[in-house]
C-alpha cells in the first residue's frame, strides 16, 4: 500500500537554472517601480478569486470550494497549492511583470493540484503524477509546465524553435508578402498577395500534416470597449487564418482595471502567422485613418468606425478574391475538427453575439478602395525581443 505523498507545493527550480536569474534584475526593478497599494492588493486578490470561481464553473462544474488566495514573494516558484491551509498562492514576481493570462494559467495549475488533492482524493500519487495530467486535461491547462502556447516566461519573445520545414514555410510566406507590398505593378503585387494566401492553403491542407499539438496567444494590448475594427480583424483572422479567435478577460494589476484581449488558437506555425496579420493590420489600419483624417479634417469618432470598416472589408475582398481562386483549382479548406475540439476545451461555455454592421458612406468608400490596395509588411520575425512577449511559462 502506498504511503500518502507529503504534502509538498510545488517546488522551486533550483537557484543554478539560468532561466530565472535572466531576468531577475530587470523584474525586481519593474516590482520596485509599481505601488501595489492596499487598495490594489485587494482588488489584485478579488480578481484572482473571482477568476477562480469562473474556472471551477466553466471547467469543472464548480466541485471545488473556494480557498484562499495570496501572493508569495519566493522568484523562483510562480505558484503553489498548500493543502493544509487550502491555500493557492500566486507569486508576486508574476502578477507584477508578466502577463494576465499567464497568471491565469498559473491559477489553473494549483487548482489542478487542488482538484487532485480535495475532488480526487489522490494524494498519494506523485504531485505530477497520472491524476494530476488528468486534472490538467479537465482545466485544459498544459501538465509540462509550458503554459501559454509552450514559449517560456523567462525568455522575453519565447524560447524559440530551431529552423525546420514549417519556419522556411512562413519566410516564403513573408518574403511573398513582402515583394506584394513593394511592388509598384499592381497586376504584380496582387499576384504576389494571391500566391502567399494560396501558399498558407496548401500548407494546411497537406495530406497527414497532423498538427503535433495546438497553440494558444493573447495579441494586441488589452483594451476596455472593444473597438469595432478590432472585432472586424479578429473576424478576418478566423475565416482566412486557419485560426480560432476568442475575446477573454484581461487585468491590469497597476491600474486596477478590467478589460478584454484577444486570444487566438491554431497550430504554432498558424498563430505565429495570424499574429503578424493581426499587428499588421492594427498598425496600418491607424496610419491610413490618420493621414486620411488630416487630409480631410475630419475630428468625427463615427467617421473612423465607417473609414476602419471600409479598409478592413476592402481588403477582405482581396482575401475572398484568393479564396476563391484556390477554390478554382480544387483547394478547400474544410476546417480543423481537432482545432474545435481544442478551443472547446480550453473555453466551455462561451457566449457570442452579432457585431453590428457600418451603414455605407462616403467615407467607408474611400475606406474600401483604400482597403483593396492594402498590403502586409512586418517580419514575422519582429515579434520575438520584446518584454510584452513574456508570460508563458508555468512551474510548479
């Protein structure tokens, strides 16, 4: 008969891994730098319980009781589950310096831990053991410790990939993309335009490619109101990306605030893809609006929603227009039944609603036409190296 495992959160990695003195400088400087006054605090706690509730509705069908939940000042250790105590406790390195959703996660892994000590009554098992990895799977949280989307926490833009098949694939891609964007022969670019879209098809339609495993990323920086254009791009993303969209809540821990980010699902090589696009878009959308608001003097927040509309439905067209070329020639995306299944696990129980559509104008006209010619030109590249790329590494 098997003795009951100590109880034992989940440990600290050793103080000679690297990883965590990479950054540990920086981090104790960005911890210096914010007043977690006490009325943050409880706000910071509040949040984290209410996130709690929601997990151990939406994923577990609330078997859980609530614990409680504080910060620990340990570095080297995001989370830990104190049995004893019932106590989940968050580092305060993470919550100050990295992502919501990889608190998030981190809240998902000790409650895994909680379910495997108080639902399962399994605790003599290994604290990583068999029941923990189901316990994962309920909470669709990552067993390996490689959270969100597999890149590591401590390593700003990711660990990273060695180059193989499926990097050369999405540089082809960009350089395609790129000479659409330089090219000052029309014809020539939108060629180009149109033989990137088909190469990302075939891509994803290659006969036993099989996904290895799927990736989750927030991208865009967290916002209160939705805008209506970031709804329109997150709408592009999913019909032409080969991606899954969702808007999930956001915190920021400084300020106190609520708000609402955009999480997006696919194979790694297809979310490093629709990132791009996404940025992309966000970027020149914004350029465009500016330069045609100062050439007409226009100060009308309904004139932007109508001219962001236009842009973003001209260059939908340019997508619809390779779409059905490649349809032509016999390439059909039907989907990805294990995508569906991933986003569904990961988000049960979600709502959706209708976006309201922009009555035609002579400024979402000009919109379209400027839409029709719009390119994409940022390295895919660009992305990693970046502090706001952090927050997706789990131990514990």
């Amino acid at each position: 008969m098997n003795e009951p495992h100590p109880a034992d959160p989940c440990p600290e990695l050793p103080p000679s891994d690297a990883r965590w003195e990479e950054h540990l400088d920086a981090d104790r400087r960005a911890m210096a730098s914010v007043q977690l006054t006490t009325e943050l605090l409880n706000k910071l706690l509040h949040r984290l319980a209410a996130t709690w509730v929601d997990l151990n509705y939406r994923h577990l069908r609330s078997v859980l009781r609530a614990p409680s939940i504080q910060l620990h000042e340990a570095e080297r250790r995001w989370g830990a589950w104190h049995p004893g105590r019932r106590l989940i406790t968050i580092s305060r390195r993470q919550v100050l310096c990295y992502t919501w959703g990889s608190v998030v996660e981190t809240l998902k892994h000790e409650m895994a831990h909680q379910l495997v000590s108080e639902h399962m009554h399994r605790d003599c098992e290994a604290p990583h053991g068999a029941a923990f990895q189901e316990a994962c799977r309920r909470l669709a949280c990552d067993p390996a410790a490689t959270g969100d989307g597999g890149a590591s926490l401590l390593r700003p833009g990711g660990a990273g990939r060695a180059a193989d098949r499926d990097d050369a694939r999405l540089l082809r891609i960009q350089k395609l993309l790129a000479l659409a964007d330089n090219n000052p022969d029309e014809h020539e670019a939108r060629a180009a335009f149109a033989r990137a879209g088909e190469l990302m098809l075939k891509y994803n339609l290659e006969p036993g490619r099989g996904p290895a495993g799927y990736a989750h990323r927030h991208v865009g920086a967290m916002t209160g109101r939705v805008p209506h254009h970031r709804y329109v791009i997150a709408g592009i993303l999913q019909e032409f990306f080969f991606v899954r969209c969702i808007w999930v809540e956001g915190y920021d821990v400084a300020r106190g605030a609520r708000g609402h980010v955009l999480e997006v699902m696919g194979t790694p090589e297809n979310v490093d893809m629709a990132e791009y696009v996404h940025d992309c878009l966000l970027r020149q959308c914004e350029a465009l609006w500016q330069a045609f608001k100062r050439a007409r003097g226009l100060k009308d927040r309904a004139a932007k929603r109508e001219y962001m509309d236009g842009l973003l439905t001209g260059f939908r067209r340019q997508l619809q227009l390779t779409t059905a070329t490649s349809a032509e020639r016999g390439l059909v995306w039907l989907g990805d039944a294990g995508l569906k299944r991933f986003a569904r696990q990961r988000h049960p129980r979600t709502t959706t609603s209708r976006l309201d559509g922009v009555a035609p104008s002579a400024v979402r006209r000009e919109g379209v036409e400027a839409g029709e010619r719009m390119r994409l030109h940022r390295p895919v590249s660009d992305r990693a190296g970046g502090a706001g790329d952090r927050g997706r590494f789990l131990t514990g």
